[in-house]
C-alpha cells in the first residue's frame, strides 16, 4: 500500500533539514521525501505487509525535532 503525508514548518531551513534528515536515515530508506512549498516536505512511502508499521511515528517525531508537524496538502 501507498501511503503519503506533508510535513510543514516555520521555515525552509527546518524543512530542508528534515528533508535531509529523512533521505539519510535508514530505518526511513523506505520512505521518499520532496520539497515541497519551499517550507513543506511530502513523503510517499510503501507498507510491504500488514504488520504493524511505524513509519508516520518516526516521522511525526523527526519532524518535531524541527518544529513540524503533518499539514493538509
């Protein structure tokens, strides 16, 4: 299944961080991450099973980091 969410942020410094943070972590290797509104970042990533899956928990937590949080598109 293909799932996705926006990230936004207070500015493009801490999107471009997050953005960068997501891309080199390996638990998220799975995960895409795009610019996205110069202050905003998309992720598109795949569930492979019905296990349980903790994508978005990592993601909401990198992303408070910075001082993001999921946003409608």
């Amino acid at each position: 299944m293909r799932l996705s969410a926006v990230f936004g942020f207070g500015d493009a410094p801490s999107a471009n961080r997050f953005l960068h943070d997501v891309n080199s972590n390996s638990e998220l290797e799975h995960a895409n991450a795009k610019l996205f509104d110069r202050d905003k970042v998309r992720i598109v990533y795949l569930v492979q099973s019905n296990a349980y899956d903790n994508t978005m928990s990592l993601l909401d937590d990198l992303s408070s980091q910075y001082g993001g949080k999921e946003v409608e598109a």
